[in-house]
C-alpha cells in the first residue's frame, strides 16, 4: 500500500475525514476480497497522482465492521468520498472495482474542484 493512503480504524475514522481539508475517498475494503484487491494498485496510483487534491483512505470492514454499518456498506469494495468535514452523508457512493478510467472520471468533480 502506498505511503500516500491512510489506514483507518474506528478510533481515527471521524478525525482524520472530519479535519480533512481535501476530499476524502474512503475504500471499505477486506483481505479476502478479490475485487478489492484489484483496485488496491489503481488507488495507490490515483493517491501519488492526485494526492495534493484528493485523500484516499482505506477502512478494513473486518477490523471495523462498526464503520461499514454506519455507512450502510452492503458488499464490498464500496468506495465512499467525503467532503467538507460532513461524516453524515458521503457526498459519493460507488460499489464495485472499476478500472482507473472511469475512477477518475467519477471522481473529476472532486479532483478539478
């Protein structure tokens, strides 16, 4: 993993999104899942290339399951992006592994902002 991703737990969730500046794009992510895994590269791409733009955050649903429900996370991976401090409602929701193309089409209005 990247050094540009932070790994999130439940004690660093609300600090480390809630005072980001930035737009923050959370992967809920698990070591057994495939599809996670074939994103894993595309974000640490996206992290070094975007990374004064956009903060990427990782959440291991196995280690936080709290996080995951809090988020209505259903299956995984579920990439959430926050904006402006506000851990209420995610202003993004995308599920499933998609190529770096389209990531980046989906997060442009975040990246260009």
């Amino acid at each position: 993993m990247s050094e540009n991703i932070s790994n999130l737990t439940a004690t660093t969730f609300d600090e480390e999104v809630g005072a980001s500046e930035a737009p923050v794009l959370v992967d809920f992510w698990a070591e057994w899942c495939g599809p996670c895994k074939m994103i894993a590269p595309i974000l640490d791409e996206i992290a070094e290339e975007q990374g004064d733009k956009l903060k990427i955050a990782k959440v291991n649903v196995d280690e936080a399951g709290e996080l995951a429900q809090r988020y209505g996370v259903m299956s995984i991976p579920t990439l959430l992006v926050f904006t402006g401090g506000n851990l209420d409602e995610p202003a993004k929701r995308m599920v499933g592994a998609s190529g770096k193309a389209k990531l980046l089409e989906d997060l442009a209005e975040y990246i260009d902002a």
